[in-house]
C-alpha cells in the first residue's frame, strides 16, 4: 500500500542541515589507513545503506562485491598496481601528474592488502529476464553514483573512511569478482579505520557562492 512520510517544520528542516553539513564537511579521502578490523555485519548494513539510494525506473542498477579474504585482496592488488603502474609510467600526460602532484599518489596500492575489507561496486548495464530477454535498465551511471554517495557519507558517519579508487582500465575487476557481463566495475572501495596518525592534505572547498547560482 502507497504511505505517508513524515513531515518536518522547514526551520527544524534548515536546523538538521546545518547539522549534517558539519558532520558531512569533516570527511576527508583518507589514504593511510590503520589495519583494525572492521566486522562483516558493518559492511552488510553499510550496503544497504547504499542500495536505499533512489535509480532510474527503480532498476537498483548495483552490485557490491566485499572482498574480506587476504589471498583475494592480494590478487586483486597485483592487478590493480600492474595497471596503474602502466598508468603513471606510460599513459599519464603532464598535464594530469601535475594535477595530482598535491595528492601524491603513485602505483603502489598498499590500502587494498591493508583495508579489512574492499567493497568493488558494478553497474548493471542491462538485466535478463527468466526466457533470457534484455530488461533495459536507464541511468546507471547516475544511479551508482548516487548509491555511492550514499555509501562513502554512513562509513563517514560510522567513523569509518574509504578511498575511492579507479583502476584504468577495469574491466579486469570482473574476473577477479565473477560478475557476469552484465555488470561494468564502477569503482573499488576500500573501507576501513583511518590510521591514528593519518594526515591529509590541507585542502579547500568551493565556496556557496562559487558552487550555487540562486534564481
Ligand atoms: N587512478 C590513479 C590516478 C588517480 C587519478 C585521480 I583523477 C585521482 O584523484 C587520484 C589518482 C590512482 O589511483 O593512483
């Protein structure tokens, strides 16, 4: 049966968000990590989280495959370092290195091997019906998003962290994960403790004014 929901007064409304983008403006992408674990339960209502995220036609265009065996995490850490290792070596343009020069990223991926867990998201491009017919899906690319935001914000709100992490090219993402050729990996997703030591690079966000127009 269609319901309700519940009504919230527009100065409580405005008062919530003020809240919540204190705590949403306290995130940081973190990338020295501390190798405590992290339970499985966590990571299971950590994707359903994600999968309340809205979709086009309500197709939930996702998949979350949480990696948590070490031989697995290790194998997938190999394939992840020789392809950006092609990365920084070969395809990088000068123009791209400079832009992370701030970051200081290189080719070794140690978060995969050291996270308890690496959550690789997929978006199904299509579904098959029972007589093995296509069942379009729409906005995908959208949809994921979406759901992923919704992730990264509950670990943050849980004390947790992640990186989001896009291998180029992917598509070897889906062997190592037995996802069908259905699925495109989207993003890989470690999740775990911030190291007590980490430090982040001093960055600035956009301002209101720069990143709003009010009509
Ligand atoms: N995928 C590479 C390079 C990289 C690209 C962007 I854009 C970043 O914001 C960070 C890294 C890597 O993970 O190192």
């Amino acid at each position: 049966m269609p319901y309700h929901l519940p009504y919230v007064p527009p100065e409580e409304a405005t008062h919530r968000l003020a809240e919540e983008y204190q705590i949403t403006n306290s995130r940081r992408t973190v990338r020295h990590f501390s190798d405590q674990a992290v339970p499985k339960e966590a990571i299971e209502w950590a994707i359903r989280i994600a999968g309340t995220a809205p979709s086009g036609a309500h197709r939930q265009p996702w998949r979350f495959v949480a990696i948590g065996d070490p031989e697995k995490k290790r194998q997938l850490r190999e394939r992840v370092e020789e392809e950006e290792r092609k990365f920084y070596d070969e395809r990088i343009t000068e123009e791209w290195a400079d832009a992370l020069r701030l970051l200081g990223t290189d080719f070794v991926k140690e978060h995969i091997t050291t996270a308890p867990w690496v959550i690789v998201v997929f978006r199904e491009d299509y579904g098959v019906a029972e007589d093995g017919s296509k069942i379009k899906n729409y906005y995908m690319t959208e949809s994921v998003g979406i759901a992923v935001g919704f992730l990264i914000q509950a670990l943050h709100r849980a004390g947790l962290t992640t990186l989001t992490h896009t291998p180029a090219p992917m598509s070897f993402l889906r062997e190592i994960c037995n996802r069908p050729v259905t699925e495109k990996p989207f993003v890989l997703m470690p999740v775990v403790y911030p190291h007590p030591e980490a430090q982040v690079p001093d960055l600035q966000r956009k301002t209101l004014e720069e990143i709003a127009t009010f009509l």
